[in-house]
C-alpha cells in the first residue's frame, strides 16, 4: 500500500473540528477474570488496562489500551503507555489541528513504535467524533454488519479431557467456533481429543510463538484436524520463517503478534508467510490501519478476523465495530461480556445470540454507557491532564 487513506475513505464527516481538546484522563484498571487465561506466555487472572478519557465541550471518548502490565505479549507497558501519552500525545491534542483522527495519526509519525499508546487515544477520538456528528462508530468507519460472528477462546489445560469438558461447556453456552491456545506437548494430542468430541465445530489453535521451524515436522500433524487456522506459531516478528512453514502446511497459517502496520501485512502477504490475518487495532496503531490492512486484504480475497486481548466493554465495543467491516469473514475473538468478566464497566454488557453472534451498537460514537459506578470501583489510579490554554 502506498501512503494511508484520505480522510474521506475513513470517515463520512462534514465540518466536524476535534480540537481543541480540553482534556486528558488516564485510568488505571483492575478488573479481575471470571477464570485465569493461560497461553504459552503464561498466565492471567485479571485485566489490568488503561483507559485514555477525552472531554471537548460536554462530550466524554473513552478509549483502551491494551498494554499489560508486564512484557509478556509486546514490549509496551501500561507504565510505558502513560508515560507516552501524557508526554508526547497530550501535548498534540491540545496544540494541533485536528478534524478527523486520521489527522491525529499523521501527527504522529515521528514517534516510532509506542503502537498501543497511540491506538488508545485515536481510538477515543473516534469515540469523541461518533459523538459530535450523533453517528455510530461502525458506521463512521464503513461499516455493513448489525451483528458480527463471534468464538471463544479456550486457555492451557492440564490434560485433553479437561480441555474437551471446557469447550463442551463453551459450546453449551452457545459459541460456534473454539480456539485453543497451544504449545509444545500441549498440541497434537489435545486437538485429537477435541475432533474426536467435537468432529464438525469450527475449531483454530494459538501458539502465541511456542514453536520454532525447527517443528515443521511435528505442526504439520495438525493438518489432519481440519483447522480453520494455526495462528503464530513461530517468532513474533517474524514473516520469513513463516513463509517456509506454510509450504509445508496445507492448514492455512494466520499472522497475529507479526503484523504490526500495513506494510508488515503487505510484505506478509507477498512472500507468502500466512493465508489470513488478525487485526487488532491496539497492536496496529488504531483504526485507520485497522481499516487500511481490511482493504489490502478485501483487494487480495484474504480473509481477516478480529482478535480479543481480554478488553473491557470500552475495548469491545471498538472490536466488535471494527468487524462490522465486510471484509472480517471469520469469526472473532471478542466473546460476551460474561466470558470474562462477573461485572463489566458498561452498563448493557455484550450478551452471546443465538447466532454466535455480539450485535453491534447503533447508538453514537461506540455506542455504550459507561458504568461510572463499576469504573470507579476497578480504578487503582487517575491522572487528569488539562489543555492549560483552555483554562
């Protein structure tokens, strides 16, 4: 792809002007798991997260960063992401020019990296513009879907009976497509018990980088298991290796942690490293390349989904309107509210339909009330930061 979409391509505006911004709130969050997750990176028992609060006026955007806490997953921290944000983004939304977040993105391109911090205040203009024009955020962003395709995702067990019995439970609630977290001597046995359970769900495996080229041999056993997808089994950088892995697979390979802008997905694609590709918009930079890796996909007949990173109803609501888009063909990670949580900070959590499906908002900007109750309640610290030439 050459240069990013202009504004127009994005975001269906009229004179709508972002700036100025009056303020800046970052929130710190403690919002325990109903269950821990535990991947090949470790293990998880409450989603720690920063939410980035915008005011213009009477308008409240809300977005989420999807920093941890630790290193485990990318190198931004929520340490990292603060001190970014309060030092280098605030002093942009308060001293340019903006009418579209797509402007915000171009502000910052001389800051390299830091892909997570950014995403979270792009994303809360987008909630801050959705509101100013009284337009939903899918809608702003093109948008097709009222409902999206959902799975869930299913952490290390013990033994591949434990596994079996929580997708059975999964599956009971209503989920029509499991994605199992693997790594070595947590793989081939496992998925052979969930096919011999389940012989026709839509099942996918998560390697979170387990493996090495070095295990071609020993992956290449999956393809019996009719897999929509093995996502990231090697270096979270990497694409060459993966390239080579996939000669050697007919399951088709998915790249998550590698994909970092749409240049990452284009060279991805050329060299041939994956057959389809998660986006998440906080690894990405936002959703503008969210949207810019869904249109070099749609182009190439690639297949793209939404994958989770355990998010709040904020994080979710973006996720689910990112989907929306017509080109996330597979389903994705972003499960109901409940799967998570025992109380969301929104107040209509997302809630599983028939269909597998997470309806998408309607209602302006993310289209979700804040639960300022349950927020409060989770919150271990705040920081505001004014727009001083303003007051």
């Amino acid at each position: 792809m050459q240069g990013s979409l202009a504004h127009d391509e994005v975001v269906r505006t009229n004179s709508a002007e972002l700036s100025p911004i009056d303020s800046l709130e970052l929130r710190e969050i403690r919002l325990p798991l109903v269950s821990p997750s535990e991947t090949s990176l470790g293990v998880e028992r409450e989603n720690q997260a920063l939410l980035v609060i915008l005011r213009k006026g009477g308008i409240t955007g809300y977005g989420e960063c999807v920093a941890g806490i630790d290193r485990w997953f990318n190198e931004e921290t929520i340490a990292s992401a603060k001190y970014t944000i309060q030092t280098y983004l605030a002093p942009i939304l308060f001293g340019q020019h903006m009418t579209t977040p797509s402007a915000f993105i171009a502000l910052t391109k001389g800051i390299r990296g830091n892909n997570m911090a950014v995403a979270c205040v792009e994303m809360a203009l987008w909630d801050v513009l959705g509101k100013m024009e009284d337009t939903s955020l899918s809608k702003l962003l093109g948008g097709k879907k009222e409902e999206v395709e959902v799975g869930v995702g299913v952490g290390l067990q013990s033994s591949p009976a434990k596994l079996v019995g929580a997708v059975d439970s999964y599956l009971k609630e209503g989920y029509g497509r499991i994605k199992v977290k693997i790594k070595p001597s947590y793989d081939v046995e496992y998925v052979r018990a969930i096919r011999k359970a389940f012989p026709d769900i839509k099942l996918q495996v998560d390697a979170n980088s387990a493996y090495t080229l070095d295990d071609a041999k020993h992956l290449k056993r999956l393809d019996e298991f009719n897999l929509l997808l093995i996502e990231q089994p090697l270096g979270h950088d990497d694409l060459v290796d993966h390239a080579r892995l996939q000669k050697e697979l007919s399951t088709p390979l998915c790249l998550d942690e590698s994909i970092r802008a749409p240049e990452d997905a284009r060279k991805a694609l050329e060299i041939g490293a994956c057959k389809i590709i998660n986006i998440k918009a906080g690894r990405v930079r936002g959703l503008q390349r969210s949207k810019e890796i869904h249109d070099l996909c749609m182009k190439l007949r690639v297949p793209v989904w939404c994958g989770g990173m355990l998010e709040t109803g904020i994080g979710r609501a973006f996720n689910v309107a990112l989907a929306s888009l017509p080109g996330f063909t597979l389903p994705g990670d972003t499960s109901a509210s409940k799967r998570y949580f025992k109380r969301d900070i929104i107040t209509m959590e997302f809630a599983l339909t028939t269909r597998s499906t997470l309806p998408v908002p309607d209602g302006p900007g993310i289209g979700v009330e804040v639960d300022s109750e349950a927020l409060d309640a989770v919150t271990v610290s705040r920081t505001t930061v004014k727009n001083e030439s303003l007051h």
